[in-house]
C-alpha cells in the first residue's frame, strides 16, 4: 500500500489526520552492532557540540544541520531536532475518541475507524482523517456532556453526527443532515460537522462553501477557524488534483487569514501552512528561504519542522529532476557539492569557511595543488570545534593515500587524544590500524566500541545491556586481517593476551582450536582446547576429552562430532556481535557453521557492513597492510588457503569427515548420532552444491547399517 506525504499538510482540518505509517515488515532480521553511524550523526552529537565524523551519504536533514553548527549556530535548548519524531499513526488519538463515545449510553458500537483513503488509483491511499481530528472530537464530546449531560439527545445526536464525518476517513460519503429545529449549539456543530464530512469526503467546492458560511456566523464556535480551515480545503482539492489554481487561491486565504486582528489563535498555523503552499508553488524560492531561516539561533521547536520541511522539498525537487537553488543558497550549494562531489577546494578558497572546509578536505586529491593550505587549515582547527573530527579524519586519509605515513600516524594519534565523539575514535582507530607497524599495535587499535545496533527498525543507540556485554569488539579490519592474514601461533597469543579484552580471549581461543583442527596443529588444538575449557565451561568436559585422545585419528573425530553437535563452531573471529545464539544450540536464522569459499576473488567471512572501510581499503581487503613481517604474514596467508581448501564449506568437511569414521570404525556407538547430525547440518547449515550427495550418503550408511538406533528414527529425509 502507498501513501502520499504530500497529502498531511492539505488534510487536517483542526479535525484530523495522521502521518504515513511504514509498511508492515516479515522477519526475523539479524540484529547487527555497528561501530559509527550509517546514515547521520548519533543521537546526542548534535546537542553536545561534537559533530563525530560527517559522511556524503548522511542524510539531508543531517547535513543541514551539520552546515548550521559548523557555520557557528549550535543546537540551543528547546532545539531538538535529533528526536525523530514517532509515528503520528499511532492509535491513542483513535481510542482517544473511541474511548470518549463509549461513554455516552445508547450509541452504536464502532471498534475502529479507518483514517486513509484512496487516491482512486490502485492501492494508492493518502492519510485524511488525522490525528488531531480525533483529538478534537473527543476534547469537544467531553465539553458537550459538561455543558448537555451525559445522558442529553443532544449529545447522543452529537455522536451520531461525528460518527457519519468518520465514515468518509476511508470510502464513504455519509453527510449528516441538518438539524434546523435543534439546540442552537447543537445546530452550530452539526454546520461544522458537515462541512467536515464534505471535506473528508471528497467534496471540497462544496466544504469550501460551508466552512466560508460558518466564517460568517459570528455566533458560531467555529467561526474564529472557519477561514484557516476553508485554505485547507483548497490545499487538499490542490495537492489531491495537482490544481495549482486551488493552491494560489488557498495562499491567499492564509494570507487574509495571517493579516486578520481578529483571529490571532490562526496566525502561527496559517504562517506554517502557508510554507507548504509556497513550497508546492515556488520550491526552490522556497527552499533558498527556509535554508535562511534554519540558519537563524534560538528556533526553538520551529528548527525541527522547519528541518523537515527544507529535506521533503528538496525530495520533490529531486523527484521531478530540478535542482536545488546552488546559486542563492550557500547551505544547498554545500550539501550538494558535500554529497556528490564539485568544486569544493575553489569554494573554500573563495570563502574559507569551516564547513567548505570540511567539503574540500572530502574531495580535495592530495595532489591538488591547494593541498598544502587545506592540510594547514585542517591543523589548525582546535580540538573544541564540530569540525575537528571531520578535518582529521579526512585530512589523515589523505595522507594515507599520499604515502605519508609517519605524519598520518602522528595525527592519528594526536587526534585520538583529544576526540570525545565515541563514533570518530572508532573512524580514527581504523585509520590507526591500518598504519599498525607490528603486532602490538594492530591488537591496541584492533578495538572499538560500539556506538549503535542496527535491525530491521534502523540505526539505535546501543542499550546499556548490550554496553556491558560488549564493552569493546573487533571491527572488520582488524577480524579480516585476523582471519586472512594472522598466522595460528599468533592466535593463540591473542587469546590470552592483557592488551585484549578478557572477553574477546574465549571467541579468539575457540576459533583458534577450530582452525588448529583443520590445519592438522595437534600441538596447537591441544593447547587451544586447553584455553577454551578454562574460558567455556559449557565446553569444559569436551574439549577435555578432546585433549585426553591419544591417537590423532581419534582426537580428530572427536574434534568432527563435536562440531557438528555444537553449530557455533568456526575457525573465524567476526566482527560486532558475532553469532548471539550459544555455542551447542541452531541458530534460528540458520546462521550455524562456516563458508569460507571466496567470491569475486577475495573472501570477507566477517560480513562486515563498516562502508567508512572502503575510505582505507578500497579493494574491500579490510587487511592492514604492514602489522605483521613478510615471513609471518605468508604463513598467515598459506594458512588461510589451507583452511578454504580442506574445509571451505563447513558442512561438506564435517560430513566428510563423520563418514570417513563411521566407515572404518563401524562399532563407534558415536557413529549413529555422527551421521544423524551429518545429515542435520546439510539442513540447517551453509550447504551448497556438493552438500546433497553427503546428505545421502550419510543417510543411506545409518540405515543400512544402523536401523534399530533412535538415531536413525528421528533422520527420516536427506537433503
């Protein structure tokens, strides 16, 4: 189903209406930890002045607000744009009113009411009844059975009027009738009422006519609102049928109405409507003024709707391929040269301003010929300032990709030191890693802190649970270079190393084992199940067991029926969260064993989703590139091919292996739950092609050889 946000401002007749609700979504999702934000400054960073490190792709609203602080104009209190504001689908005005009407005794039962309706076009619909049509309804029923009684005809013929306005929210055109002979107040409300109905309806000439004879009615409750609410008809009849003559005819009624002593309650309301006719009229004129006026101090709660209404013109724009007014707007100029690129080094030489300062260090090449001037107004920019962390962090890249290394690592670590944005240390940690000199320092700046979680919802700040239970994490440059370029002796330093946080030592040590299994490292598996006992006491009895076997034939069933018994197992370290669900138990969204197999030519087994990555690493080889000595980092290398070719698919090496035992040791009585779990893992694991014939394999030797055991029960299919 499609709404149309266009619609919300022409729709709310102080009656009604309510904003587009997302679509319904189908899961689970995988929720994933994130190390600096995707989409726009943290929650929080804005207020308190350090604006992280901005992206292109942040969003619009962002960089506008981005553009303002750097320019000078800090967030101020009751300026709170970072609140993105919930969806004003909600149902509490709803049951608000139906809450309300329950009250009054002998009305008819309604459950619901539907508030969008069709645009007439196929699953198309805009919101019309909205939120604050719900709210009033109630706010006045509440006032009618103070003034009435609750138990009057008047109110109970009062609901009933409301009720039929209602109806016309979704497809109905019900017009309650007049009621000429009744209670002056109660004829006075049934005039709006059916002005209202008309309206949600669809008849707007006809509403239009009604609500400009209540204007005036001066002894009407409703004439003080009847012209502001006449405009609205005209924005709605306008925006509805693209008429741009109903939207000129409704600026003008909101002007009359801005003008008017009489009716100062309508003067804000008109005033803000009336940007949204100007902005339908005139976007790009309109534009160029809000960009002024977001740039004025002291907005109060006018900065977050004045914000959101600079981002949907620019949308429209965009929508009907029109740019965004470059020429007279300073702050449209930035954001668009700021995410697509232009000529930023000549702006910024031609304002020297800090946010064409930022822009010019993003797009600037280190070749430019304004290279050395930028690098000397990017040092120079204090530490206290929103754009400290933006000009090194890009002014570090720069010298990254200019072969300055010694000076990249002096401001790194320089900036390291004075940067409180948790979200830019990680950024400047990356940067760092990658000009890691040996081991020690790629395990100082292989840690970061996680700063938000990301699910099917969004970006959100991390909890404090999850805080505690994951203070620090490997990001993917330092769990790929890990994981590709680390040999296995180095592992095992890791795993128990002081500079390494306790809780990462039990991940490293217990994909360290599985990989000493796979290369055939007795010695090393023996040390590994060692650790992993002493740091997994759910693993405890078997890996000693495992480190008990003397034949290594033996040791290395052990190590197969253990790992197709325990789906958490992998000879990887991933980046965030990692697998959540514990080690022994399936994961439910099947995330269970290993695939190494590379594809487009280079593997990343850490799925790792940090774009600001690729600023370092373009070839998406997250490996830094000088933290271990040539000899160290050829055997890593070696080891990883090795690891990809005995074992690449998780699935088809345990498999092969249970099948291997079960053949030449039939007697095992490990043997049945071996093959049944063999069969399991082609389910519920990483299987691919090769994976069938396994399956059936496995399948085929536990019935034939093993009908009576409860293991050859419960595997009725291969797969």
């Amino acid at each position: 189903m499609k709404f149309r946000w266009w619609a919300l401002a022409g729709v709310a007749l102080v009656t009604l209406l309510v904003a587009p609700q997302s679509g319904d979504s189908c899961g689970p999702f995988p929720v994933e930890m994130q190390f600096t934000n995707y989409h726009g400054v943290l929650p929080g960073e804005f207020s308190s002045g350090h604006l992280g490190v901005l992206r292109p792709h942040f969003y619009r609203k962002d960089l506008l607000l981005a553009y303002r602080t750097l320019s000078g104009v800090p967030l101020a209190a009751g300026e709170q744009p970072e609140v993105r504001p919930a969806s004003d689908r909600a149902t509490a005005p709803t049951e608000a009113w139906l809450a309300a009407r329950r009250e009054v005794p002998g009305v008819a039962k309604v459950e619901q009411v539907e508030a969008d309706r069709s645009t007439g076009q196929a699953y198309e619909f805009f919101p019309n009844c909205l939120s604050s049509a719900f709210e009033t309804a109630a706010a006045t029923l509440h006032r009618r059975i103070a003034e009435w009684g609750l138990a009057s005809p008047q109110v109970a013929e009062w609901v009933r009027g409301q009720d039929m306005v209602f109806r016309n929210c979704s497809s109905a055109v019900t017009i309650p009738p007049e009621l000429t002979a009744a209670d002056p107040a109660l004829a006075a409300d049934r005039r709006y009422q059916i002005a209202a109905a008309k309206f949600y309806a669809g008849q707007y000439q006809q509403a239009e006519t009604d609500f400009d004879r209540i204007a005036a009615d001066a002894a009407s409750p409703w004439h003080e609102i009847a012209p502001y609410l006449a405009a609205r008809v005209c924005i709605r009849q306008g925006t509805i049928t693209d008429d741009q003559a109903k939207l000129v005819r409704a600026a003008e009624r909101l002007r009359a109405v801005i003008a008017d002593p009489a009716r100062p309650a309508q003067h804000k309301p008109a005033q803000d409507l009336l940007g949204f006719v100007q902005a339908r009229l005139e976007p790009q004129h309109r534009l160029t003024e809000l960009g002024e006026q977001i740039m004025k101090p002291n907005l109060g709660s006018d900065l977050s709707t004045m914000v959101t209404d600079y981002t949907r013109i620019w949308d429209r724009l965009e929508e009907a391929r029109k740019t965004p007014p470059r020429e007279d707007s300073d702050v449209a100029d930035w954001i668009a040269t700021f995410q697509h690129g232009g000529p930023a080094v000549e702006k910024w030489r031609a304002r020297h301003t800090i946010p064409w300062l930022v822009a010019a260090l993003v797009w600037a090449d280190a070749k430019d010929a304004a290279w050395p001037d930028l690098l000397a107004a990017a040092h120079a920019v204090p530490a206290d300032s929103p754009a400290y962390a933006s000009v090194s962090y890009y002014g570090i890249l720069r010298q990254v990709r200019s072969g300055d290394l010694d000076a990249a690592r002096r401001w790194a670590d320089d900036a390291l030191s004075q940067t409180p944005s948790p979200a830019a240390v990680n950024m400047l940690r990356s940067e760092r890693l990658r000009l890691a000199r040996d081991w020690e320092e790629f395990l100082r700046f292989a840690l970061r802190k996680p700063v938000s979680i990301s699910d099917i919802d969004g970006d959100s700040p991390i909890s404090a649970d999850e805080a505690r239970k994951h203070p620090l994490a490997f990001d993917g440059d330092a769990a790929q270079s890990l994981n590709v370029a680390t040999p296995l002796r180095l592992w095992m330093d890791a795993s128990g190393k002081e500079s390494v946080p306790a809780g990462l030592h039990a991940q490293i040590a217990q994909a360290a084992w599985v990989r000493a299994v796979i290369l055939d490292d007795r010695a090393g598996a023996v040390a590994m199940a060692d650790r992993v006992a002493l740091l997994k006491p759910e693993l405890r009895v078997d890996m000693r067991a495992y480190a008990a076997e003397k034949d290594p034939d033996a040791a290395h069933f052990a190590a197969i029926f253990l790992m197709l018994r325990a789906p958490g197992f992998e000879p990887v370290i991933r980046s965030g969260l990692g697998r959540e669900t514990p080690v022994k138990q399936s994961d439910s969204l099947r995330d269970n064993w290993w695939n190494l197999m590379p594809t487009k030519g280079f593997v990343q087994p850490d799925q790792a989703d940090h774009e600001a990555l690729y600023d370092l690493y373009p070839d998406g080889k997250f490996v830094s590139p000088d933290f271990l000595p040539k000899d160290q980092r050829a055997a890593g290398e070696a080891e990883w091919r090795k690891l990809i070719d005995r074992a690449g698919n998780a699935v088809n090496y345990l498999c092969a292996g249970a099948i291997a035992w079960a053949r030449s040791h039939p007697q095992d009585p490990r043997v049945p739950q071996a093959l049944h779990q063999a069969v399991e893992a082609t389910h519920y694991g990483p299987a691919d092609k090769a994976s069938s014939a396994f399956s059936r394999q496995a399948f085929e030797l536990l019935h034939r050889r093993y009908a009576n055991s409860p293991w050859t029960a419960k595997t009725k299919y291969w797969y």
